[in-house]
C-alpha cells in the first residue's frame, strides 16, 4: 500500500505547475508518462512524453507538448529547461519511494481532468521487458489518448498487444488529489508568445476573409451578369416571335 508524505506531496505540486507552464493556452486534460530505471552502471536513465487536449467545444486531437515551441513560437531552449527540471523532479520522487523504502516503480502515468489529479505507479520490468520504447509509446497512446492504428506497424503492434491483453495485465497502484490550483503566469514569457500568435492567427483570419469576401463578390458579380444575358436573350427571343 501506498505511503504518501509531505515531500511527495510537494512533488506532486511541483510536477502540476510545470505542466501547467508547459501548455501555453486553454486546456482540458493532460496525459503523462514517464519512466525511470537504473542501467548497468547504476546511472538513472528512462523517457517521458506528455499530451494535452486543448480546451475546445468540439473535441480536439492531443498536442504533444514537445510540439509547442514551434507551434506557439516559443523559445525552445527555455522551454526545454522547463521540460528537463520536470524530469528531474519526478527522479526526485522515485527517490522519496526509496528513502521511504517502499516498493520501487519502473514507470508512472499522470493524467490530470475534471478537476483531478491522479498518478498510476507501474512496476513492469522495462530492461526484460519484449516491448521497445517506441512500442510501449503506442500502447500508451492507445490506452490513455485513444489513439493509434493509423499506421500499418501501429495496427500490428495493437492486434498483438489486444490478443495478449488478459495475459499481461499491469501491476499498479493509485494515489489521486484534487488539482493543485496556480495562476496561469508561464514563466518563460508564454503570455507574450500567446498575444503575438494570436495577432498573427487574427491577422491570417482576417487575410482569409478578406480572400473569401472577394471570391463571393466576384462569383456575385458572374452570377448577376449572366441572369442579365439571360434576361436579355428571352427579351430577344420573345421580341422575334412577336415579329414573326
């Protein structure tokens, strides 16, 4: 069972704000995944990727928050700080589990949503395991962004990973808060990055209307022009068979 300490709890608050200065605009949910293992020489090594849903009335696709510097035009040396001290704080936390000499997970999964904050602790045995990094990446994605099989490999490693499902069922434990509250204040000047996108977006927008205005004038402008003709033609065929 689970032992939750101050200090985890201070990490947990920690990983939420980096999050939250990670994603640079309106936000639904976020989905992470992080894995932490000791290799050979007993160095930390492991990976992590992350998603987020942005806030929408129609449901969106996952942005992969790697993405964002390019998207948002952010600076990316600065935000990959952010993305670095996020993966350190969560070596941190295994490193609570180990001062607490509790049970040592290989990998966690952080979503946040509805207002929740829940971490899954998973003790698969990634080293041994048959399933590489980029295979473990699309079963996740499948299981928690519910995504995938686009891609003929992706299908292949689904099918497998569906067949075998009852077989290898993960081993896990749950510890779940409510969302740690933080004033949306990006502290690698996301808001400024945000305002200029937004005029560029605004600025397209208004290019595309203008575009737009124009097509629908002209178009206007044929369709009136060949009523026109084609009032005109009746005029003169009915004038032909008066005369005639």
């Amino acid at each position: 069972m689970l032992r939750t300490t101050k200090n985890m709890r201070d990490k947990y608050e920690k990983i939420q704000n980096c999050l939250f200065d990670l994603i640079p605009e309106r936000w639904e949910e976020i989905y992470l995944y992080a894995s932490v293992i000791e290799d050979e020489n007993k160095e930390q090594t492991g990976e992590m990727y992350f998603y987020y849903f942005p806030k929408s009335l129609l449901k969106k696709k996952p942005v992969n928050v790697y993405e964002v510097p390019k998207k948002f035009n952010i600076n990316e040396s600065e935000y990959l700080k952010i993305v670095d001290n996020l993966y350190e704080i969560i070596k941190e936390l295994r490193q609570d589990f180990i001062d607490t000499e509790q049970r040592l997970w290989t990998n966690i999964t952080i979503s946040i949503r509805s207002s929740k904050f829940k971490i899954e602790f998973f003790y698969d045995k990634i080293s041994r395991e048959e399933y590489s990094s980029y295979v473990r990446h699309v079963i996740w994605r499948y299981n928690y962004l519910h995504l995938g099989g686009e891609l003929k490999e992706e299908r292949k490693i689904l099918n497998k990973y569906l067949d075998n499902a009852d077989d290898k069922k993960q081993e896990k434990e749950e510890y779940e808060t409510g969302m740690y509250m933080k004033a949306l204040n990006n502290i690698v000047g996301f808001d400024k990055e945000i305002k200029v996108a937004q005029e560029r977006q605004k600025e397209q927008e208004q290019r595309i209307m203008e575009i737009e205005e124009r097509k629908n004038k002209k178009m206007q402008e044929k369709i009136k022009k060949e009523e026109e003709k084609r009032l005109k033609e009746e005029e003169k065929n009915k004038n032909q068979i008066l005369k005639n």
